[in-house]
C-alpha cells in the first residue's frame, strides 16, 4: 500500500501542470471470466457453472489534459460474483458463490481525436475483504495476495464534454512478466487476474 500511495502522491504532484482538469463520476458493468480451479481435495471437486459472468463498478476519476493528451486517475469499487459446483463422493452436490470486491486505481495516459479517446496504463487492485473458501484447501488463500497490478486499455467517447462513455480491456502482465517487477528500489506484484470488458457511463464537472 506505501507503494500505491507514493505513485498516487507523484500523479497529484503532476496534474496541476495540465491547463484543462475535469472530475468526473461513473459506473457500469464488466463481463469477466470465471476463474477455474485445479482443485480436487481427497473426493472433492470444483467446477464453475459458467465460463463468464457479469459484474458492476462505481468510482471517480480526474481528468488533467494538455491539447489532445490527457491523463486520468481513477479509484473505482468493483464487485464480481462466481458460482461453482463442489461434487463429493456420497454426498449431494451442493452450489456455492464466491464474491470478490475490490478498489481498482487505473491511472492512464490518452489521447483525445475529437469525440474519441484513446487511453492505456497500469492498474492497481486493492481486495476489500476475503472472498469465501469453496472447500478446506490451504491454496484459497492466495486468492488474495494483497496490492498488485495489471492494466487497462480502451476506446471512449465524450459528449457535449459532459458525458463519458468508456469500454476497457483489462488484462495481466504477470504472463509476460512473472509474478513481479523492480522499477528502481520498489517491488510492484503482478497479479494473475483474469480477461474482463468493462462498460462504463460517466458524468464530468
């Protein structure tokens, strides 16, 4: 989280340069894809009932522009339900919901071609709380592993300079580059989430 915060307070630090700063709220849905699990323990086993499933988010952001580049800094809650089914030998399959809320803090770098942008960068994600054990199996627990980061990128469009449509693909870095970085002294993690499209209405002030 001191980490986080120390790239936070260097983004602050920046957007009083811009000449054109706008607020802004939104919300809206993603599709994500269901995590599956590897995970048979003893006659027990795990399987997810669908390949994807929808969730919502709700957050803020600014937007600090130059001409047609901007730069906007988000901190968005998001909230994403799975449902599995766990089968045990001799006993009724039974269907459980696993929930995952989290803070998402994109901080991207656009490009503004009329109505449409352009936008790309890193993202945080903070967990909120512990998603809910499927089954007695030590290897849940690094559902959550704390602070770690992926990214967004996408395509918008403004209206009237008041309304913000926005759809983003949010994806891993950690295939492309393990399990963490190094950028000077820190160690940023990277996570293992999975693909997801998100859909986003905002208002801007």
């Amino acid at each position: 989280m001191k980490k986080l915060f120390a790239v936070l307070f260097a983004v602050m630090l920046v957007i009083p340069a811009f000449s054109q700063v706008k607020f802004g709220i939104k919300a809206g849905a993603s599709t994500t894809t269901v995590p599956k699990y590897n995970a048979t323990t003893g006659t027990t086993s795990i399987s997810s009932l669908k390949t994807a499933a929808w969730g919502f988010h709700a957050g803020i952001f600014i937007r600090a522009g130059i001409g047609p580049v901007y730069l906007q800094p988000e901190a968005v809650f998001g909230s994403n339900s799975y449902d599995y089914k766990i089968q045990t030998t001799g006993v009724a399959d039974v269907v459980k919901t696993q929930k995952f809320n989290r803070l998402e803090i994109p901080v991207l770098v656009g490009l503004k071609l009329g109505p449409l942008r352009l936008n790309a960068g890193p993202s945080a994600t903070v967990p909120i709380g512990s998603p809910k054990a499927l089954v007695n199996d030590p290897s849940f627990n690094d559902l959550y592993r704390g602070t770690t980061f992926g990214y967004q990128a996408g395509i918008g469009v403004d209206i009237l300079n008041t309304l913000t449509i926005d759809a983003r693909y949010n994806g891993s870095l950690a295939k492309e580059f393990g399990n963490s970085v190094n950028i000077g002294s820190q160690t940023f993690r990277l996570d293992n989430r999975q693909p997801s499209i998100s859909l986003s209405l905002g208002i801007m002030f």
